[in-house]
C-alpha cells in the first residue's frame, strides 16, 4: 500500500489545487494543507510553491511527480494483472494535438474510439505549442516534426508529405513559377517560424527564403489566405489534401516537397506497462493512418484529377 501522503500529492498535480484535490478525496482543504506540509517535511524539501492565484511545482515536486507517475502506473498493471482485467480500457486518458489536425483528422473519429472502449474518460487539448507531458499531465502528445524529442516513447503514425501549391485564381493573375528560383519573384505565405523553406527536389535538398506576404502567427490563416489567392504556400497535404482534390489550389513545382524526415507521431513517457488506455489509442490512431492516411489518398486523386 502506497503512503497515502503520496496519493494526496498526485492527486493535488492531478486536481490543479489543494481544494479539488479534497473534494476528490473527501477531506478539507485544511486537512490537506496539513498533510501536504507533512509529507514536505518528512521528506526535507518544499514540493509545490503555494500562490493565491495558482500552485506549481518546484524541481522537487517535479521530480517526485515523475517518479510517482510510473509507481502508480505499476501498481495498477499490478491490480489488474491480479484481477484478470489487464485488457480492460479504461481510467482517464489526455491527449494534446495541434490545433487545424486535432480538429480535422483526430475529432471526427473520437465517438467512434469512445464507442469501442466506453469506460475510458477522454480529454482532448488542441493547441499549436509543444505540450510537455509531465507540466500539463498529458498522457499522450500528437506530433508533426522531424524529431518527436528527447527520452520519449514515440510511434511514426504517417508521413507529412508539404507540396508546394497556389489558388488558381493567384496563378491565373500572377503565372506559375516554373523554377525554385522564380519563388524569389512571387509572393509567398507562411506563420512566422514557417520560414525558409527547407525542400527535397531531384537534385538534393533546397531551401527557399523571402518574407511572408501577410504576417501572421497562425497557420490556419496561411491556408484561408492561400485559398483566397494570395499567394503560395508550402502546406501538409493533410491540410490541404480536400482543397487539392477540389481544384481549390493546384499543386506547383511537384518535383520539390517539403523535407520526408518530418512525420507524424504519438508520443508518450515511457514506462514499462503503459496503461490500456495509452496503448488502444495510439493503435485507433494507426488503424486509421496505415497504410495510407485519408489526405494521401485524396492528395492522389487530386494530382490524378488535374493531370
């Protein structure tokens, strides 16, 4: 049996603050204020700064919350191995994804990964920064880079193919250019950080730089900006794959993509047992992105459609 003083203080990082972590356990907040400053003491090191607005852990806290994660994953695995329902998906399961990919390609498919495995209590946090698992207590991250980061669990979903592509009403207006060097004279869209451009072409690796044609901090502007015929973007064919098949943008250049190393990945802290719940998404996710994602075949018969 784990202290329970232990228990407390997962369930104070859990809750996000002393009195939701009391009402999940049924004791007054001065109870554990109290138990918080024993557990503080017996171990010789302040765990959670205390404000009136907000608490936050301390390195110590920190480093105790991480320890306590994989004990407490353990010992579940432990119960349930007892109990015979080690296959049993369920308990909470938080998951972070970029904003324009969480809502295009992982929400409509939530009510069907709820259907298969109801007891699992779901929270879905869409947001274009890097989630960093242990501060935001998520349970898995989804990520589009060239590196899914340090000392992770991490699985490759798909590729993230970027074409390079235009409105046909800008081409119309402006040309299509017919070499990387002819981008120097159109006008290119992109978020900030989005720029240079670093490409793959029959020659080796490319990179194009310039200005932003609009300056914005958002990528969902870039692709309402692109589809508006204002310029030329390097876009994810996940994002624009619908749009490409649509004859809403045409794809420019298609001997020159965006760098192949960056790919799409579920990442999560190791531990030797994940929880079910960790391991059944994460396998919803590939089911639905292996062999082929959705974009890639719709991407085909865009390009299919247009030749």
């Amino acid at each position: 049996m784990m202290d329970p003083d232990y228990e407390l203080f997962a369930a104070i990082v859990d809750e996000g603050g002393m009195a939701a972590a009391g009402r999940r356990l049924a004791i007054s907040p001065a109870m554990v204020s109290k138990r918080l400053m024993r557990l503080e003491e017996r171990l010789g090191a302040r765990l959670i700064h205390r404000t009136t607005r907000r608490l936050t852990l301390t390195p110590a806290g920190e480093r105790l919350n991480e320890d306590l994660r994989g004990i407490l994953a353990t010992l579940a695995e432990a119960e349930q191995r007892v109990s015979g329902l080690s296959m049993v998906v369920a308990g909470s399961l938080r998951v972070s994804a970029p904003t324009s990919f969480g809502r295009m390609h992982i929400a409509p498919h939530l009510e069907v990964f709820l259907e298969q495995h109801p007891r699992v209590e779901l929270q879905i946090d869409l947001s274009d920064g890097y989630a960093d698992l242990i501060g935001t207590r998520t349970d898995i991250a989804i990520r589009i880079t060239a590196d899914p980061g340090p000392g992770l669990a991490a699985r490759r979903l798909a590729t993230n193919r970027r074409i390079l592509c235009a409105a046909p009403r800008y081409l119309d207006r402006f040309g299509a250019p017919e070499t990387i060097a002819d981008l120097k004279r159109h006008r290119l869209l992109a978020a900030e950080g989005q720029l240079p451009w670093r490409l793959t072409g029959p020659k080796g690796p490319v990179t194009v730089d310039g200005r932003s044609h609009v300056r914005t901090n958002s990528s969902e502007v870039v692709r309402e900006l692109t589809l508006a015929g204002s310029g030329i973007a390097l876009r994810s064919l996940w994002d624009i794959s619908e749009a490409l098949a649509n004859g809403e943008v045409r794809q420019i250049l298609p001997a020159h993509e965006g760098s192949a190393d960056v790919g799409l990945y579920a990442v999560h802290l190791p531990q030797p047992n994940p929880p079910a719940a960790i391991m059944a998404f994460i396998a919803f996710l590939a089911k639905l992105y292996e062999p082929l994602p959705p974009w890639e075949r719709r991407g085909i018969a865009g390009k299919a459609a247009s030749r």
